[in-house]
C-alpha cells in the first residue's frame, strides 16, 4: 500500500479487517455467488430464511444476502469505464462515497476537511455529522483559489472539488485540479466529484488516477441516469483507497434489486439512452439559457456544464413563491456564499419548460401591471 495514503488514513483502519459476512468469506474462498449458486448449494450460513416461501414478489433471491459488492453491478460499471473492478467501490448514492471517505480519513474532532463554497452541502454536513472540522476556501468567479487551497493543505486530510460544480453548474478548469492535485500528493486526499460529468464526459479527470494516487472520483446514477430513487453511486480510486473505504461501509450497501436494475441500465442499448437523455438535456438547457440571456429581470445566468441553471434576479422571492403557488419547484440558493438573489432551475423535459416559462412571463407580467408608478418591480432592491 501507498505509504502516503497509509499516512492520511485514520491509522487504526490500516490493519482493520472488515466485519467477515458469510457472503465475504464465501467470496474470500473463490466461491461464486448470484442466482446459479444460490441454486446449487444448501445455504446455512447467513441465519437467512431458506425461500421466499409465498410471498408473490416481482425479485428472486432475495431471501439471501446479497453479495458485498454485486459482481454484476461492478464488471457493468467496469466496462463502462474502463477501470479495473479493484478501483471501484458501489456506493447508495455518491452521498455514501462522500461519508465513506470523510469517515476512512479524517479522525473526528481532529482532522478536517476542505470545501470550496459554493459547493454540493453534504460534504459540510456529512464531516458535521463525523465531527470533522471544515476549512473554506471559497470559489473566486467560479474557479479554484488555488493559492489558498495549497496553503491550507497541511490542516486538512481531504480536499472536496466538485466538477462540474453544484449549484455553480460549470467544470472547474483541469490545470486547477491539477495544481490542487500535485500540492496535495502525500498530504491530503482530493476527491472530484463529478456527479454531473455524464452532461460533458470529455472533461473528466478519471484517466488521471493511474498519476496520482491521492485522486478520488466520485460518480452517480442519479442524474444523467435517471436514477436517483435507485441510490446508486460509485467511488473510483487507486485499489489501496479502495480497500481502506471498504473496510468502513456496510457490510451489505447495494441491495440486490438494486444491483440488478443499475447493471442492466450500465449495459447495451441502455447506454444509447442515457446518451441520448444528455443530448435532449444539454439542448433544452441551451434554449432556456437563451431565454433567460432575453429577460429584463434576469441580472446573471452562470455558465453551466451539467443538468441545471443557476441565474441571478432582482425578482428572486416573487418568482420563487410565485412558481410554488402554482407547483412548479425550483431551487433558491441565495442563502450560499456568494450566491445572493440566485435561483437554480433543474432542466425538465420539454413541456415542462415550457410551461416554467410561460409561468414565470406571466408572474413577471402581473407584478408589473400591478406597479402603478411603472417602475421595474424588483429594481428598487
Ligand atoms: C455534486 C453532487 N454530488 C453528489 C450528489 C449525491 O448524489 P447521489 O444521489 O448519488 O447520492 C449530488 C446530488 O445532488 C450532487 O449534486
């Protein structure tokens, strides 16, 4: 193992042998398991029931643990990558990869992570949660203050760079991860999040994780998948974070239905799409960027890589309840740093935004024709 990911590591996970399921230790001894085994062996291991009895469920097997990572859910994302089943790890949701890595490398109430406001919540509350400390080195026009970053790295075990960035919506430039990346070798490590990269694969920073043994990438079936109430996600990393972040999830994280529906969407035609799910995507979001570029309220519509658009509006609070009343759901994110009098809308499909803007033209138009000095409602704040 890497002595300096051994060295950022809480040390008592170094020699720590995960919770033995008979699931594991079946698989330790180059037992195969899945649907076939189950049918070959009498199974008296687990405590598990012995069948399904009468139950009339749409699963099979589901009596029987499923395995600790589904063999058929790992080689599907395997192909899908390109990496080596040894350097992923499944997770529920890239949420789970998030706590998993707070958790392998920050011992609470001493070690602490570092966030780049503004950024995707749960990296502060999921190291709240473990009592880690967070230091913010906040975004300076939606990029990297590398500087300030390096200098905080000998406070800090792991480094969190969200690409493309949640609420921001843009990909952080590469030469900048890069630059986090070589100052962090051998003192923090630096997880990118691309939950989003699916809406622009080719600025992904997977390829790098042959270079640079401290790099975490954190991916989700939730968005361009469309798969969010599955909670699927993966972390890929060298196979040395691999095993310490296995050493600390649950003994049984992906259940099998889950694996089953997830491997099947990572495989053949299902990728096409996926694929062409991200085309319809980014072409809705391109008009409705255009259309909100047209809007005298709009004051700033951020540049956006993924499957959103944040915008600052003077009209923030009376479009914000405005479009609930009606039961449109949008996001307010004026509450982040730097981040005053911004909304973010989630692309829907095409009816659907249609009617958001028609919604908003007609909230727009009313409070206006409802302004009897003929002032522009909203400029006055
Ligand atoms: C940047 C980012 N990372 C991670 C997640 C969590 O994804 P999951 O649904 O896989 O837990 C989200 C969800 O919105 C996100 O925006």
């Amino acid at each position: 193992m890497s002595a300096s990911i051994n060295n950022i590591a809480r040390e008592e996970l170094i020699d720590m042998v995960p919770y033995q399921s008979a699931r594991r230790l079946q698989k330790a001894d180059g037992d195969a398991s899945g649907q076939s085994a189950f049918n070959d062996k009498i199974w008296l291991n687990a405590n598990e029931a012995s069948g399904q009895g009468e139950y009339n469920l749409s699963a099979d097997c589901i009596n029987r643990y499923p395995d600790f990572q589904p063999d058929n859910l790992l080689s599907a994302y395997s192909e899908y990558t390109g990496l080596p089943t040894e350097q992923l790890l499944a997770t529920r949701g890239a949420d789970e990869g998030i706590e998993l890595i707070i958790r392998t490398f920050c011992k609470a109430y001493r070690d602490s992570i570092l966030i780049c406001p503004p950024t995707y919540g749960m990296y502060a509350i999921s190291a709240e949660n473990h009592g880690a400390g967070i230091v913010k080195v906040p975004l300076i026009n939606n990029t990297l203050d590398v500087d300030g970053i390096v200098s905080e790295l000998d406070q800090v075990n792991v480094v969190f760079l969200c690409s493309p960035g949640n609420p921001t919506g843009n990909l952080l430039p590469k030469a900048q991860i890069k630059a986090v990346l070589d100052a962090a070798q051998d003192k923090a490590v630096v997880v990118v999040d691309e939950a989003y990269i699916e809406f622009s694969p080719q600025d992904s920073v997977q390829s790098w994780l042959g270079d640079y043994p401290n790099l975490v990438v954190l991916r989700t079936l939730s968005k361009a998948f469309a798969l969010a109430g599955l909670r699927c996600g993966f972390t890929l990393a060298s196979s040395e974070i691999i095993t310490l972040l296995s050493k600390v999830i649950a003994p049984y994280p992906i259940s099998a239905p889950v694996a089953e529906i997830a491997s099947q969407a990572l495989t053949g035609d299902n990728l096409n799409i996926m694929k062409a799910r991200v085309k319809e995507t980014n072409a809705l979001r391109a008009q409705f960027i255009d259309w909100l570029n047209e809007q005298d309220w709009v004051e700033d519509v951020y540049a956006t890589d993924a499957n959103f658009v944040l915008f600052r509006t003077t009209l923030k609070n009376e479009i914000f309840d405005g479009l609930k009343q009606q039961g449109i759901l949008i996001r307010d994110q004026s509450k982040q740093l730097q981040l005053n009098n911004c909304l973010r809308v989630s692309i829907g499909n095409q009816s659907e935004m249609e009617t958001l803007k028609t919604s908003i033209t007609g909230l727009v138009t009313t409070l206006r024709s409802g302004n009897t000095n003929n002032t522009v409602v909203g400029e006055a704040n």
